[in-house]
C-alpha cells in the first residue's frame, strides 16, 4: 500500500547534495518531479508548434499524397 500524497502546501523543499563542498545534485518529491517533467513536455510542444507555424503551408490533392504514402503495402 503507498502512502497518501502530500498536498502542494506540505512538500518537502528540495534538498541539495554536496560533493566537495559544491552542489552536485538535487533530491526532489516526486509529485515536484514529475509536475516538472511534464511542464518541460509542454514547452518542447509548444516549440515544436511554433516551429510548425513559421514554415509555409503545403497542399497537394489525395491522388499524389497516396501515390507516395501507402503503409504496409
């Protein structure tokens, strides 16, 4: 059984580890963890969609789309 989540407000501040007297890394809640694991997700989608955007639109009719796609066959 795992125990409860904590709310936002009772998270432990993240702790910093030492290595040679200089910060060499950090230990996080998970909930933190993974809450910035997915806003670094959204920001790669949000540029990847920016990046989209800037390049011209391209039509082509059905006909030469499937002559150049066929999957599995």
């Amino acid at each position: 059984m795992s125990a409860p989540r904590e709310a936002k407000s009772e998270r432990r501040s993240p702790e910093i580890v030492l290595r040679d007297g200089r910060p060499a890394a950090v230990i996080l809640d998970i909930d933190e963890y993974q809450d910035m694991l997915e806003r670094l997700e959204e920001l790669d989608d949000l540029e990847m969609l920016r990046a989209m955007r800037e390049k011209p639109l391209k039509f082509r009719n059905l006909e030469e789309f499937l002559a150049e796609y066929r999957p599995g066959v």
